[in-house]
C-alpha cells in the first residue's frame, strides 16, 4: 500500500475523503478517460502521461476496494495524529472489551474502548493482526525480544481525543513459530 505520508490518494483523483465510493468511482472514470493512453491517440501520447495515469489506476485501486481504503484512511489518520495531536491516554488492547457488533458478521468486529465525551475508540482484529504482523517483518528476532510491545494511535468517532493502544509481541511470536 502507498505511505500516506508521500502521496494523497485522495488528491491524485481529486477527490475527498469524505466522498462516497460512487464519488470516487465517477472520479475515477473520468480521469482515466482522460489520461487513457489508448485515448490520447500517438501525438498525445507521452511518458507523463503515461505516468499520470499509472498514478490514477494505482490510487484507484486502493480506494476503489473499501478494505484497503479503510487502511489507508486509518494510516493518513495515524499519520495526521502523530503530526497534530498529542496522545491522551495509553490503553492495552486487553482492557479493551470486544464488540461483535450487530449483525455478528467478522467484519463488524472490533475491539472497543469508550471516551469521556460518549464517543468511542475502535480498532479491529484484522487491523491488530496486521500491525503485528508488519513489526514482526520489519524487525529481526533480537530486535523482538528488547522490543515487546507494538500499538497504533486510535482517535474518538466523536470528539478529537487520542489513545494510543498497545498489546504484546511475545504471544504474536510465539504464536507464529
């Protein structure tokens, strides 16, 4: 997935993050109609062209699919915490009690923490899963035993409070071997 931090997304098909997925799809059309080398004909077409579109189709396919939005809007988020806003409390995904939300489909699970203001915090299993997963490939083995915590900043669905939500890399590691 792209680093949030070197490129909007969101910019490239010169769209929003609150745009709708039918939003962002019209966008998208629209802009590989545009840019399409088949549509810029031999005189039209260049490497910069080219280039634009490879940006559009590949901003395209992560916004496009609403798993990897999801992560990419919860990486720009993360990434818009770290610059902006300090953390309010640190919270251990264990003292965060389980919601498998309405329909009891695995989707709509997640860990959840309440806030003071009545909002609360959430964060799901596939996204804890991940994170673990990306500390345990970006780190060596050593690296693991001094390191025993991974976390992520999770910010209130209601109010602009942060929490910083940390869990244990040993049960990860010992799972994985």
């Amino acid at each position: 997935m792209c680093d949030p931090e070197q490129e909007d997304l969101y910019a490239v098909l010169g769209a929003s993050p609150s745009d709708s997925p039918q939003q962002l799809r019209h966008r998208y059309q629209q802009l590989a109609l545009k840019y399409h080398p088949d549509r810029l004909g031999d005189e039209h077409w260049s490497e910069s062209g080219v280039k634009k579109f490879l940006e559009i189709d590949a901003a395209w396919k992560i916004l496009g699919d609403q798993t990897t939005r999801r992560q990419y809007d919860m990486q720009r988020r993360a990434q818009e915490l770290k610059q902006n806003w300090a953390v309010d409390s640190t919270v251990y995904l264990e003292d965060m009690p389980w919601d498998p939300g309405n329909d009891k489909l695995a989707d709509d699970c997640e860990y959840t923490y309440y806030c003071r203001c009545g909002g609360r915090f959430s964060v799901s299993k596939e996204v804890v899963e991940e994170e673990t997963q990306r500390m345990l490939e970006v780190h060596n083995e050593d690296e693991m035993h001094t390191r025993q915590h991974s976390g992520m900043l999770v910010c209130c669905n209601t109010c602009s409070l942060t929490i910083f939500v940390t869990w244990s890399l040993n049960n990860k590691m010992q799972m994985s071997k």
